[in-house]
C-alpha cells in the first residue's frame, strides 16, 4: 500500500498573506525539501510566486509538487463571491501549469482545490464549541451551497482540478450535524471531502468514526495533532481558533490524542492510496521550529508504517 504524504505552508504559520510575520517563501520550500516532503500546498494566493514560469522553477529547484490549492474565506456573503471565483480561475489556472503531486488511483486525484469557509468571527471565536456556536440561517446554508457548487464546477470542469470540501474548525461547516447537511446538498460528483483528523477532533468528533462514515465521500485527508490539554483549556476560555492554534493546540503528530496507528490500521484496511497532507497550524512568530516539528510528523508516521 503507498499513501503519499506532503506538507503545507500553514505549518510555518502561513495563513494570512498579509501578515508582517510571515517566513519568506523560500525557506518554506527549502526546509520542506529538507525535511523529506516531495510535495506542498500551495498556500494562501500570493505567498508563493503567482507567475506559473517561476513557481515551477522554484518547485523544481526543490524537488517539489504542488499537491493543492486553497480557497480559505468567506464563502456565504454574496458579495464576495466574484472576487472568490476570480481567486478559484487564478489557484486553478496556476495548478494546470505548475509541476503536481504524483497521480493516484481512481478520477479524484491530486491536485485539489480545497474549499473552506472561513472569515466569522463568531464562528472563529466558538470554534470546538458545537453546543454556543450560531449556525447559519436556511437561507445563508443555501447560498453557501450554491457558492460552493459554482466554485467546484470551475476546478472540476474548467482545469480538470479535483474539488473537495474541508470541514474546518471556526468555519460555518464544522460540527457533525453541518458534515451531515453538506454530504446531503453537494453530490460527490461535485465535490468529495477532505476530512482533517485534527480538525474532527477539535470539533468533537471521533476522527476514525467519521472517516469511516463519510469514506464514499473522501478525496483527499489532511492530518494533524492536538494537544487535548491545551485544547480543553482554550475551549474552555472560548479563545476563537487562531489564537489557540498560537497557543499550541496544534502539536507534532505522534505528540498528541490522535491514534495513528489506529489510522493506519484503518486506512490501510480501506486500502487507501490517495495523498495526505500534514499541517500543524501556528503563529507565524514561531516558525523556528517548524522544520524541527514537520521533520518529526514525518518520521513519527513512517514509523508507525505510513
């Protein structure tokens, strides 16, 4: 059994591409390459070089592939959305001329474009905590539906770009029951999943029950680690997700509550092929010791057979 594993800039802290914080991109690239990746995503728009010709050589200069796109923002509000499928032409676009990530079995291959719905407050702020969180009214589920619709078909249809669907922690699709709405609404013809490990078990789901609920629907997986100390603590505090994420919610794999092996088991049973990205979400102000950590998620699941 292969299962492909890449990184993401997210790791080193690269959320906002605004941020004064931020690593430069170059070192980003170099320490994934040196701690062993082969492939990355590709990160917020505008962090990596946007011109195909010098990303591709900057990718290959590194030994890497482009595993994935990102679109990570506010996807209910109507006005919004054109600047977000203007964004979905220029990650797909870039995806269709760079260097990717090896192709796996089956259609819903890399490189994907990964949607999440990210950008309110509200929900950044009870992220974790299904029981305070506000769902979004019938009529905003709908339109962030449809947005989603419209943006899968221009990856899929337009670049051949495989899109799924990322249930994130602090967005407007993170508890089950919003899991269980979304896999209703959007066919998998339209869009699969990306499912977090990390992610399902900061928003109180078993992260093997849910892979194993929703595995018809699962392109691509993203793994990551809790700290469950921490994580109760700042749940309890109601920190909104990026400030708990600075406080080290997010721990190097092998370092926290997940049990990876048990993954493995799982995913090995279900004979599994497909690509899976680690991130370990944090302040950019501690990127230092980002290759000491993506070094060790790497290793750690290489050792427990991945």
């Amino acid at each position: 059994m292969t299962m492909h594993i890449a990184n993401a800039p997210c790791s080193w802290g690269v959320d906002d591409p605004k941020n004064p914080f931020l690593p430069p991109w170059q070192r980003v690239l170099s320490e994934a390459a040196q701690a062993g990746y082969q492939s990355i995503e590709l990160g917020p728009w505008h962090y990596l070089p946007v011109d195909p010709a010098e990303l591709s050589k900057q990718l290959n200069d590194h030994g890497l592939s482009l595993v994935a796109g990102t679109i990570f923002d506010d996807l209910v509000s109507e006005a919004n959305f054109p600047a977000i499928i203007e964004l979905t032409h220029h990650i797909c676009r870039n995806l269709s001329k760079v260097p990717t990530a090896e192709k796996t079995p089956g259609n819903a291959s890399a490189p994907y474009l990964v949607i999440i719905d990210f950008s309110h407050p509200e929900r950044a702020r009870y992220a974790g905590q299904s029981d305070k969180a506000p769902r979004l009214p019938a009529d905003d589920w709908q339109r962030m539906m449809q947005h989603i619709t419209a943006l899968s078909e221009i990856a899929w249809k337009e670049y051949g770009v495989r899109p799924v669907i990322h249930p994130h922690a602090g967005g407007c699709i993170e508890y089950a029951d919003e899991l269980a709405q979304l896999v209703k609404d959007i066919p998998h013809d339209v869009a699969g999943l990306c499912l977090d490990t990390g992610h399902l078990y900061y928003s109180g789901m078993d992260p093997i029950t849910y892979l194993q609920r929703y595995w018809d629907r699962i392109d691509y997986l993203h793994f990551k680690d809790i700290n469950d100390a921490v994580w109760r603590d700042v749940t309890a505090r109601g920190l909104d997700f990026f400030t708990a994420c600075a406080e080290g919610v997010m721990c190097p794999i092998g370092k926290g509550a997940i049990n990876y092996p048990a993954v493995r088991a799982f995913l090995t049973e279900r004979n599994y092929k497909g690509w899976i990205t680690i991130e370990q979400e944090r302040d950019p102000r501690n990127a230092d010791t980002s290759l000491r950590d993506v070094t060790a998620s790497l290793h750690y699941l290489q050792s427990v057979g991945f």
